[in-house]
C-alpha cells in the first residue's frame, strides 16, 4: 500500500510540474519574482526531453511500479502518460514546439509588464 501510494503522489506531482513547465511563466506577469524559479524548470524539463537527464520523479513512479508489480514506464513520464493520450504520437514534435511557443510568449509577456511597468524611485536624501 505504501509502495502504491509513493507512486501515486510521484504521478499527481508530475502532473503538476508539467503543468508548473508548461503555464507557469505565465505567473511572471503578476509576480515577475517568479521569473526566475520557471526559468530553472523550464531548463530542467528542457534537459530531460532534449539531453536526456533523467527525472527524480520517474524514477520514484517507477520504482514504486516495480513493487507493485505494475509496467515501469519505459522512456518516461510524458512517453507514458501524455503522448498518445493528449496527442497522437505521430505529433510529439508538433507539440514540443508548441509547449515552447507557450512557453516564449508567457516571457514575452512577462517582459512587457516588466518594460511598461512604472520605475520605482527612492526619495531624494537631500530634499526629503
């Protein structure tokens, strides 16, 4: 049961950091702080589909399939558990670029609040 629920919440988290890479520079036009942590995800997420880093979370999930006796996922989360279901799989590269052109305009986005956002000044120490 354990075993059964570690991998479970390995899926739910996935699921959530898919998301995190796929919406989360949008959160940059309200908090432009949140720039910076996307930034790092997006690069992780990048690593693993184009270098091939592996992914803490699929190995959690798989380890837990492995004691459950369930299929370890082979290639990976999105292998497994997106394509094929979200997209047919004769489009993977299709929707790459669209995650990545997702992805730009959320920052492109985020650089314009940031360009039409008024500057903040101090008060000047000599007038007061």
């Amino acid at each position: 049961m354990t075993h059964l629920l570690i991998g479970h919440t390995a899926m739910v988290i996935h699921y959530l950091f898919f998301a995190y890479v796929v919406l989360g520079g949008f959160l940059a036009w309200k908090w432009p702080r949140m720039f910076w942590p996307h930034l790092a995800v997006a690069v992780y997420a990048l690593g693993i589909v184009v270098v091939g880093w592996s992914c803490f979370l699929t190995d959690i999930e798989n380890w837990s399939r492995l004691h459950t006796g369930r299929e370890v996922m082979g290639n990976g989360f999105i292998d497994f558990h997106i394509t094929g279901v979200l997209y047919p799989v004769e489009h993977l590269m299709t929707s790459r670029f669209v995650i990545a052109g997702i992805i730009v305009c959320a920052y492109a986005g985020a650089a314009w609040n940031l360009y039409r956002r008024p500057a903040v000044t101090s008060p000047d120490p000599v007038s007061g």
